[in-house]
C-alpha cells in the first residue's frame, strides 16, 4: 500500500512538473488588440523584440531613446523632421 501511495505521489510530481514548464512559457495570440493605460505603462526585461509585418508607429508628444552602446537605424530612406 505504502509503495502504491509513493507510485502515485511521484506520477503527480511528473504532472505538475510538465504544467510548471508549460506555464513558464505562455503565448498569447489575439486578432486585435487596444490596451488603454491612464498613466504608466512600464516593461522591465531583459530582451525586448517587436515584430511588424506592416507598418510600426510611435506617436508620442516627447520621446528618448537612451543607450549604453551602440543605435542601429536601417532602411532604405531615413526620414528626420
């Protein structure tokens, strides 16, 4: 009986181990999306990567890109003012 109860409690460590590692990675995917944030809208990470198969656009009343290294601008027309 001992040895049964032990079976079962190590098949439920496998179970909620493979949920663990499911849940550490989640992907979201929606057709359309419009958050509204009031006042701050804050992302802390490590990597960050936008991807746009269309048009990407920033629209802000002041804006600042702040790095320790190197910017990268790459297109075929550069448009400033």
């Amino acid at each position: 009986m001992a040895s049964s109860f032990y079976g079962h409690c190590e098949s439920l460590s496998a179970v909620v181990r493979t949920c663990q590692t499911v849940m550490q990675r989640v992907t979201q995917r929606v057709k359309d999306s419009f958050p509204t944030v009031e006042r701050i809208d804050q992302t802390k990470a490590a990597v960050i990567s936008q991807t746009a198969s269309g048009r990407f656009s920033i629209n802000a009343g002041h804006a600042a890109i702040v790095a320790e290294d190197d910017v990268t601008i790459d297109g075929d027309k550069i448009h400033l003012g």
